[in-house]
C-alpha cells in the first residue's frame, strides 16, 4: 500500500509534458498543472494559430492565458523531493502531448519506444518484449515510434502494404496485386526501397554538387563584396581629399577676390577723396577771393580801388572738370559679372562630369550573370514603379491612373509649352531614369510600342530624330496585332513570339543588358540586345490605335 501511494505521489506531482517532476509549477485555468518553462515552451509554438490549448484536456484558451505560481504545489513538490522522491523510472514514462502512446497500455499510456511495421503497432520497452523473445515475432521490422503506422494499412484489404505498384506508383497490399492492380508492374515495396534508395543517393550527391558549387560561388561573392568595399572607400575617400581641395580652393579664390576688391575700393576713395579736398580747398580761396572783390567794389575811393584791383583781381589756375576722371556707376559691377561667369562655367563643367561620374558608379556589378532561364518571379524582384511624364506627352495623349495610362484622343490636350514634349509622334517618356537592374510590364490595347531611349533624344518634328527606334538614341518594340517587330536606327527586325496584350521588359543597364518578352501565364523571350549605354534611360511608350498602360506589379 505504501509504495502504491508513493506511485500515486508520482503521477500527480509529475509535469505530463517533461514527465518529470514540477518544477516552478503553475495551473492553467482548466486546472491542470505545468513546469512553468514547459507549459511556456508548448504555448510558444502555438502563438502562430492564436489558440492555445491544455495538452491534457484540449481545452483552448483565447487569449493566451497569464500563468501564475501555483505556490501550495510548488511547496509540496519540495517536501516529497525532501522524502527523496525523484522522477518517475523509465519503465514508467508516460506518453505526453506530443509522443507516440503505446497501443498495448491501457488507462493511462507509457510512451512507446518502438513500433511495429509488421503488427502494425507501437509498443512501450515492457510490451516490446515479445518481439525479442518470440521466435515469429523477432522477424517483424521494429523502428522508431512512428504515429503513421496507419497509412501502412490497405483501406480496402486492412492488410499491410507491403507491396508497390509501379505503373499507378503507389503501395498496395498482396490481396491489391491480384485485383485491381492485376497485370501492373509490381514488385515488393522493398525492392523499390532499394532502387529509390540509389536514385536517393544519386540526387544526395547531386545537391552536395551543387551545394558545394554554390558555397563556392557564395565565397567569389564574399570576395567580391570585400572587393567591392574596399574599391568603394578608397573612391569615396580619394573623392573627399579632391572636394576638400577644391573647396579650398575656392574659399582661396574668394579671399583673393574679396582682398583684391577692398584694396582697389581704398586706392580708388583715396584718389576721390585728394581730389574732393583739392576741390574744397579751391572753393575756400574762391570765396575768400569773392569776398575780397566784393569789399574792393564797395570802395568809394577811386585811386584805392584802382591800386589794389590788379592785385585782387588775379585768380589761381583752376581744377578744370575735364582733368576729373569719373568713372561710370557700375563700379564693380565688372567684378560680378566676372565671377557669374566663373559660376556659371563651373555649374556647366559639374553638370557634365556628373552623370559620367553617376554613370561610372552604376556600372560596378556583381560577378555571376543572371540566368537565362529566369521566371517572371525572378523578374519581379527587379520591379520598378514607373510614371509617364506629362511635359512629354504629345498633346493627343490622355494621361490617367496617376501618369500610368496613355489614351490616344482626337481632341487636343491643353498641355502648356514645354521643350521636352514629342510635338509630332504620339510618344510619352517616364518620369523616372532608369540604371542598375529594372523590370516593367506594358499593358496595351491594338498596336503601339514599348521603347527605352535617352534623354536628348529631339522632340520638336516629325522626323526620324524624334521617333522611338529610328535613331540611335532609343530602342523600340513596335507590336501589331499579329507580329512583333524591334528596331534600332532605323534598321528593323522582325520578331517571332506568342501573342500576347502584355509586355515585359528586362533591362541590366551596367551590363547593357535590354529584353523584351511575352508574358501570360508563362513569360517568353522575343528579343534581347547586348550593347553599352552611355547614359541613365527612360521607358517610353508610342501609342497607336487605343492606349497604353504601365502595371502595377508590387
């Protein structure tokens, strides 16, 4: 009785997911009791489903419960370990949550630990023993715990599959062979095993190929971001010590200027003023004169006035106006137009090396090339949103679904003047440029083309200058209704390809990589040119007949 007791001390302090005693024991609210970890661990797993349930009982609990201590079995777990109770022995774990239960228990289930292909069953390490003692049964194939023994059970014959049926490829049992699956390349599931067992081994030493390929190609790719890096700090170091220079210098420059300025604009007060005190110290004497000969004319003693007249009447030589060099208003002004000029080259020269320095920039790319055989999923990760730029568009082009959609009109657009627009071809250019990796997708109804061009190509005319595909400034796929056709200055290639209303077009600028494809439920290749790009591209749209529309892939 007393040791009975103490097995019923066990069961009831012992954690039915660890099968070990309780340790920081805590109560779910349909009142069974966890290892606080245990519980914690079980519910984690089930945090994506958003419905927690008791591993003992099912009951589930939204949202997920806050466990508290359950501190009178927590003290009581302490005392019976005082006592020296341990964990229940091997031979009586019993079957948690989420082990396989041995068929032959019965109330409350040990964990199996083997199961039976041919009974089918699972069995715990007591009721395995037959299968070691037992001459018929020491033939039987035992694995590990399996809870898909079922599946190895004919549904129709409740015989084991120990068969497999080659031409349906499927397992069937022995009764299967000689019925339904009559005259059918059969053989026993064994042998197949076998063979599957090489072609197994086959594509293991197929994926270790290739995995030891890719980790090779991943060290190139390591190297080359390392590579990449490197080249990278030292450009944008080297490229901070020139800025820095020619900041320098132009703080120089201004200093030389601002002092050559402030000494010239002293030189020059300096003359105005010596010639402004000349000129005041000649009005003094005049007026000291004038007083002089007005007191003399006032004189009524004639031989008085006619002693001192020649004396007095004498005057100094006079600063004449003409000897005043004044100079025109502007002063300086000759000094800032000068400067502007300096500004406005040096904007030109900044203007023009910076798209080849952009340019240089993009071109860095990665050492493996993209796949030929790339799926429209692989393209979209190149996606690009793009919008039509309405200072483009030809006045019989309607703009909608925010600058994605062009419709031909018969009525003007009271578009305002602008120099980028295509005043004679139907044609629209994006608003963004376009480097490095991109992917779009045209939707378009009749005929129309999908184009890509620089930005200078001419717009004002109706000549070829100005028409996508007829210059070498832009690359054009002209789709009709039943044909496709690429052109390139003025030279045209007719393309071969599925019909389709939707184009796709895949452009690698640095590696001067444009195609053009088909896409429906499978995307296809009609066209692809290898060449270089010398500067930022835009996509481009001449629409014929209906309209035109960039997709929204994201």
């Amino acid at each position: 009785m007393e040791q009975r007791a103490v097995q019923l001390d066990r069961e009831t302090f012992s954690c039915s997911i660890c099968l070990d005693l309780l340790k920081d024991p805590v109560t779910t609210p349909c009142g069974h009791s966890y290892c606080k970890n245990c519980i914690t661990d079980h519910w984690d797993t089930e945090d994506e489903k958003g419905i927690h349930s008791c591993p003992q009982c099912r009951k589930s609990f939204t949202p997920r419960p806050e466990m508290l201590k359950s501190t009178m079995l927590a003290v009581l777990v302490e005392e019976l370990k005082k006592t020296g109770l341990q964990a229940a022995p091997a031979d009586l774990c019993y079957a948690g949550a989420e082990d396989v239960a041995c068929d032959v228990c019965t109330g409350r289930k040990l964990r199996a630990v083997k199961s039976c292909l041919s009974c089918p069953a699972s069995y715990c390490e007591k009721h395995l023993q037959p299968h070691y003692e037992a001459a018929p049964l020491k033939k039987h194939k035992l694995v590990e715990p399996s809870k898909k023994l079922q599946e190895n059970i004919c549904s129709r014959h409740d015989e084991v599959m120990k068969m497999f049926c080659r031409t349906d490829q499927q397992c069937i049992c022995y009764l299967c062979s000689v019925d339904e699956h009559k005259g059918h390349d059969t053989v026993s599931a064994a042998a197949e095993r076998t063979e599957r067992q090489r072609e197994l081994e086959g594509s293991r030493q197929n994926i270790q190929q290739r995995i030891q390929d890719r980790e090779e190609d991943v060290k190139v790719l390591q190297q080359e971001v390392e590579a990449i890096n490197g080249s990278a700090d030292k450009a944008a170091e080297h490229s901070e010590k020139i800025f820095t220079q020619l900041i320098r210098l132009m703080e120089k420059r201004r200093s030389d200027v601002k002092q050559q300025v402030r000494s010239q604009q002293e030189t020059e007060v300096s003359r105005v003023k010596e010639l402004q005190e000349k000129l005041e110290q000649e009005i003094t004497e005049l007026k000291r004169k004038d007083a002089e000969l007005k007191k003399l004319s006032h004189t009524e003693d004639h031989n008085q006035f006619l002693h001192n007249y020649p004396s007095l009447s004498a005057l100094s030589e006079s600063t004449h106006s003409s000897s005043i060099n004044i100079r025109p208003l502007k002063y300086f002004e000759d000094v800032t137009a000068a400067v502007s000029e300096v500004r406005d080259k040096l904007q030109d020269v900044l203007r023009e090396t910076w798209t080849n320095i952009s340019l240089t920039v993009t071109q860095v790319d990665v050492l493996l090339s993209l796949p030929e055989n790339m799926t429209r999923a692989d393209f979209l990760r190149y996606s690009r949103e793009i919008t039509l730029d309405p200072n483009t568009a030809h006045t019989q082009l309607l703009l909608s679904e925010g600058n994605r959609k062009a419709t031909v009109t018969s009525q003007q657009q009271s578009y305002s003047s602008h120099p980028d627009r295509f005043t004679d071809w139907q044609q629209v250019l994006s608003r963004e440029s376009l480097t490095g990796r991109c992917y779009w997708e045209v939707e378009r109804r009749e005929g129309g083309g999908v184009a890509v061009s620089y930005k200078n190509i001419s717009r004002a005319g109706g000549s070829y200058e100005c028409g996508f595909g007829y210059n070498d400034k832009s690359w054009l796929l002209y789709c009709s209704t039943n044909s496709y056709n690429f052109r390139y200055n003025n030279v045209e290639t007719p393309v071969s390809g599925p019909e389709s209303s939707r184009v796709g077009v895949y452009l690698d600028h640095s590696a001067g990589i444009l195609s053009f494809y088909s896409v429906s439920e499978t995307i296809t290749l009609l066209h692809r040119v290898q060449t270089t790009f010398t500067q930022p591209l835009y996509a481009g749209l001449f629409v014929y007949g209906d309209s035109a529309e960039f997709c929204q892939l994201k």
